[in-house]
C-alpha cells in the first residue's frame, strides 16, 4: 500500500521525502517497481476477483467468516487473515452499524487547567504568534486512528500533526516536537487546547514552558473557543476522511498528503483571501 501511494504521488512530492516519511527503504520500493509480478501474487489477484464479486453480491455486508465460507462453498480455502489482507489491498469495506464515537477530551481533575487567554481571537499579526491544537479520530477497518494538529492562527497552516492508534500523551508531544522544530517561535507564542489530560499533563505543559509560551485552555464544554481547529477538522472529514479507510495505513498516508500537500500548500482559504496557508505566509514575508 505504501509503495503504490508513494508511485500514484511521485509527481506531487519529491520521492526521497515520502520515503523517509512513510518509512520505506528506497531498495525496497525500486526492487518493487520492478519485479515481475510472482506467482503468489497471481494467486492473489484471482483471489481479489472472487472476493470482490461475493463482496458485490453481498451489498458489501459480508466480513471475513462469511467471505470464507462462500469461498469455501466455491472449493477454495484460505485463512480469514489472508481474505482480511486482500480486501485491505481491493480498498473493500464492510458495511455496518456505526461505532460508539470515542471522546477525544478527558480532563484529570489533579491537573492544573490554566484560564482561556486566547479568548476566540483566532487572528494574529505575524506567523508563529498564536497556535491552537486539538485532537480527532478518524474512522478505519482496522479500529480509530487518532490524529494531533496544530494550526498557526495567522495562515491557518498546520504546523504540526501526529497520528496514532493510541491517544495518549506521546501523541500531542510528538505534534508539538514537530511544531517547534520546523517554526521555531520566539518566546511569547499563545498556545491554545482544550483541558484535555493530554494537554494538562506535565510532559506537554513542561515543553510549552521550556520555550517560554503562554498557555491558554478553552472552557470546559465551549468547542467553539478553539473554533479555528474545530474547522479545520471538520475541512479535513469532508474533503478527505469522509469515509472509512480500509486500514491504518491507507488513512495516515492520506491524511499526510491531504494536509502537508494539498492544504498547506495549494488548497484556497476563504480567510486568507483565497491564497493557500503556505502562499499567505509568502505574501506577508514580502510585505514586511
């Protein structure tokens, strides 16, 4: 999967980067674009074919046992792993009922929640001023997949995300490490979450004072003092998480190129007078 998205994508990114992004040896993915096609991965492409018809047939309700069992009817046999694996590879998704939503706040009570100092002033006047960070889940085959942003209040830029099947507080720390180490912001950035325990935690909050940023917390249960975030997540689920990824993998690859290309780089926002985040940035460097 990740080979076949860094060849589909090799006119957009340099193929060096998304190889060190997506952690792929480049031997490896120029060995794979060569090699004839095996004999095992014949067998798997006739195999694709019937599970994609008995998949059709079912109105895309039949999972794994089900799928082997009318394989099995039809005198082939082949583990549910192997079935999970090929459906994976075909993009196929099972339909069904929809799964309890999980909660991406939680607050600890023993933590210290400090007062909202950004108060919806969502602008500012110079890049790395003001950030605002938040967490959401995005919907996969294989269980939540939970991603950390981080925009900049000036071009709506995210400067900082991390993805993850865990949400813990490694998961806002690595987004915030990402942040600091491309901008750099000088002491003095506001930087504004939720009271959520992965940001009250003494690990992320340490960070923040380290570089000497102001700490601004939303109030509890108003979503829309950190409305910028909040927009841009639900930009993210309808133009590129608006459905559900067949793994892990194929939605941290998407999500990473629809953010760090598409959006950062080349999608229009109506709040920046239509420029990109990355255009914007450009235009106010050559006006200062």
């Amino acid at each position: 999967m990740r080979y076949a998205f860094i060849q589909a994508n090799q006119d957009e990114w340099p193929i060096r980067r998304m190889l060190e992004v997506l952690e792929v040896s480049s031997s490896g993915y120029y060995a794979w674009r060569g090699r004839p096609p095996s004999a095992r991965a014949q067998r798997d492409a006739a195999l694709i074919e019937k599970i994609v018809q008995i998949h059709a047939m079912s109105q895309a309700t039949y999972g794994t046992p089900r799928l082997q069992v009318e394989l099995r009817s039809q005198g082939i046999r082949c583990s549910r792993r192997r079935i999970g694996r090929l459906m994976r590879t075909a993009g196929l998704v099972t339909r069904c009922s929809r799964r309890r939503k999980p909660r991406t706040t939680r607050s600890n009570p023993s933590h210290f929640k400090h007062p909202n100092r950004l108060k919806r002033d969502f602008n500012a006047t110079a890049p790395d001023r003001k950030w605002a960070a938040d967490i959401t889940y995005i919907d996969t085959a294989e269980g939540w997949l939970y991603a950390a942003g981080i925009i900049d209040l000036h071009s709506r830029k995210i400067v900082g995300l991390a993805l993850d099947t865990q949400m813990t507080g490694d998961l806002t720390e690595r987004a915030l490490h990402m942040a600091l180490t491309e901008r750099r912001p000088e002491a003095g950035l506001l930087f504004h979450s939720d009271q959520g325990s992965q940001y009250t935690a003494w690990g992320h909050t340490s960070i923040l004072d380290g570089h000497q940023a102001i700490i601004s917390m939303s109030r509890r249960g108003e979503c829309l003092d950190n409305a910028a975030m909040e927009s841009f997540w639900g930009t993210l689920k309808a133009e590129c998480a608006d459905h559900r990824f067949a793994s892990v993998a194929e939605a941290k690859a998407a999500i990473f190129a629809y953010t760090m290309g598409w959006y950062n780089r080349q999608r229009r926002h109506s709040t920046l007078g239509y420029l990109s985040p990355e255009q914007y940035e450009r235009s106010a460097a050559l006006k200062n």
